[in-house]
C-alpha cells in the first residue's frame, strides 16, 4: 500500500483510533501512541521519525528580501559542507543579483538541484524542506506538493511568523535535531479544490454557409482545475460595486445563499488568517474541520459556521447573480467564476506535517499570544479588605 493511502487511512481512523504510524515524503513518518485514552490522539505524543536517514532537503527563500540573504547562504552551506546534504533550490532564487554575482558562494551553489515552479516535479526527491521567511513561505511550500508533503521546519524571518516556530539564532543545533528525528509535528489539514468552468473555450465558428455554430455545452467545453490549499479558499465579489450572490452546498444540499462581499472557507490553520479577520473562531490545527465564515454579509443573523472534515462544499453562483465571482486560494491563482462554474472543495488527505518547536499545543498558545496578542489585557488590580467597605 502507498504511503499516500496509508496516510488517508490515518486520517480517517484518528477520529477514533489512530493507526501507529502514518509517513510523509519518500522517509519521513510520525510515530504516534497507540494507547492513547478512549483512542483520542495526545497531539504532543505526535513525533517525527525517519525511515531512513534524509538525504535532500529543499530550501525555501522568500524572493527579493536582503536581509534574508546572509541567513540562506549560512545555511546552505552548513547543510551541503557539515551535513552533506543534497540542496534543492527554486531557480529564480539562484538569479538574484546579489546571490549569482557572489563568487565565494557560486562555488556551493554550484552543487544545488534547481526546479522551476510548476514546471519541475520534486514531489518525491526531497525528504524535508526548510523555509526563510514568513508565513508565506511554508504556504507557498505546501503548493509545490499536490500529494504527500515532506515534513516543513520554518524559520521565522517574516513579519508575522504565526506559522514559523523556529528562530534562526541556534540553527545548526535545531536542524540537526530534525535530521535526527528528535521532533514533534503537528498535521495541518489542506483543502482539496476543485474548480469547474463550464464554458472554458466555448467558441464560435461559420461553416460554409456563414450560419454561425458553437461548440456545444458539451464535455470538450469544460475545464477542470484541482488545487490544495493550506489556508483558505476566498470567493469574493472582485472589482464589482454588487452583492456577491452565490449558492453554498453541503454534500448536495443547499444550505444557504450568501449575500455580501464573500465568503471565506478555510482549514482549522486559516482559521487564524483571514477567517479570524472576518470575525471567526481561532480553531487549533489538530481539529478535524472546515471553517464557512462570510464577509461582510448583509444578515445580522449569518454568523461563522464549522462543518465536519470529511464533508464536500459546493459553491455556484446564484441564478439571479448580478454579477460573477473572483475566488483565490491561498491569495494565490486568483479567478473569474461565471455562471455555471463551480467550486468543489473537501479535506485533502495530504496535510502538511509541520515540524514544531516544542509542541503543537504550545506552539499555537504561543504564536496567539506572540502574534495576535490574544487576550492581552491590563490586570484589574487587587481588593484590599479595607476597600470593601466601600
């Protein structure tokens, strides 16, 4: 059995008792408690472990940040020259000025794997992967995998760094934990999405007799883009001054339509991004959940839903829609939805193992507080018994 079956089978049986061991990437596997109480998985239990000892890892950088230079090329070379690593890097990394024109370092890079982004398949090449940078940069890592995902260590070298746990200070010690299993991992769940467009090359042609022909609602008229997505699927009115109009249905049962600016539907780790923007719950990342919240919507009565996991969502637009919809995902790839299109979106069974700093409990504790200030409030100050009496 593959190892991508294997891990949606753990999927589906962690809501009542989760097999032993699930794995990620061509080594990576989590070892897990097999005598957890009533069978609830303890996400501290959740440890990363190897299959056999990595031998690749893939460098994420964010492009056009020079203070994020000296720390990508310090790394990479303690990762080619100490650990003896293969180095995966994205092409356009490698043709920044800044990077090429250094030549105490061309002679390390010249040792690199490079790709290009939709263009090159490293799914099962590379055996963990390490971002600089921001939150973007482990959402932008989670788009590279369209199946299973190699486990994800990210620096925090962004601004928000909600999603990155690790400082970049003690490197060297923390990646070698890693390398040698010593960590706790917490499964991100992505969404899978899938995006039909009804009338994708629907064109007109004349025949002979200048009598104007199409091509027909038929299937060779329809296009079907699919996408995994870490944070959230957003469909949104774009440009026009209109309600967005559109029809939400769950597993084939129209539940609502939603009338406003849009509506956002994300994964337990979204639900801290936008979502929780737009008024939702902050949801941790072991919950087996889809987050529906609307944006802006005229209703004082529409509040944030969150539906079980394992359902679909459908979304159209409405018969009576005035105008389309845009819709995005991860702010990434964003498009047109027309009549007749439509967005199809469940729980992928390829999350996204991100490696914790300590644990997934308090590592989410921690980035509410250090992040989003969550609860921050001036202490009330203590009641003497003298001013009681007043």
């Amino acid at each position: 059995m593959s190892h991508y079956t294997d891990s949606f089978h753990w999927r589906n049986q962690s809501l009542h008792g989760p097999s032993p061991v699930t794995t990620f990437g061509p080594k990576a596997c989590m070892l897990q408690n097999p005598h957890a109480v009533m069978h609830i998985q303890d996400p501290a239990s959740q440890r990363l472990t190897w299959n056999k000892p990595p031998k690749s890892v893939l460098v994420i950088k964010k492009i056009r940040d020079a203070s994020l230079l000296e720390p990508f090329k310090e790394l990479c070379m303690f990762l080619t020259e100490v650990k003896n690593l293969i180095v995966y890097v994205e092409k356009k990394v490698l043709e920044d000025p800044a990077i090429s024109g250094d030549e105490n370092f061309g002679a390390i890079t010249k040792k690199f794997c490079t790709f290009r982004e939709d263009l090159d398949d490293i799914s099962n090449r590379v055996d963990f992967i390490i971002c600089l940078g921001g939150d973007g940069t482990l959402l932008y890592a989670s788009s590279l995998f369209q199946e299973s995902v190699p486990p994800v260590m990210a620096f925090h070298l962004g601004s928000l760094g909600f999603l990155t746990p690790f400082k970049f200070d003690t490197y060297q010690s923390q990646v070698t934990q890693i390398i040698e299993g010593n960590a706790a991992i917490v499964l991100r769940s992505r969404l899978r999405v899938r995006v039909l467009k009804e009338n994708w090359e629907k064109k007109a042609r004349v025949d002979e007799k200048g009598i104007i022909l199409t091509n027909g609602d038929n299937e060779s008229s329809r296009k079907a883009m699919q996408y995994q997505v870490l944070n959230e699927v957003v469909v949104d009115r774009g440009p026009s001054s209109y309600l967005s109009n559109v029809d939400l249905f769950l597993d084939g049962h129209l539940i609502t339509t939603v009338q406003g600016d849009g509506v956002i539907v994300s994964t337990p780790t979204g639900s801290t991004a936008y979502a929780v923007a737009a008024g939702a719950s902050m949801i941790h990342p072991n919950v087996p959940a889809i987050m529906i919240t609307p944006i802006c919507p005229h209703s004082l009565s529409f509040r944030p839903i969150v539906v079980p996991a394992g359902v679909e969502l459908k979304i159209m637009l409405s018969r009576d829609a005035r105008n389309t919809a845009w819709v995005s995902f991860d702010g990434r790839k964003r498009q047109e939805i027309c009549h007749g299109d439509s967005i199809t979106i469940t729980t992928s069974c390829f999350p996204v193992p991100s490696i914790c700093f300590r644990d997934p409990v308090n590592d989410w504790f921690e980035s509410l507080a250090q992040c989003l200030h969550w609860n921050v409030r001036k202490k009330q100050n203590y009641l003497s018994s003298e001013d009681e009496e007043f």
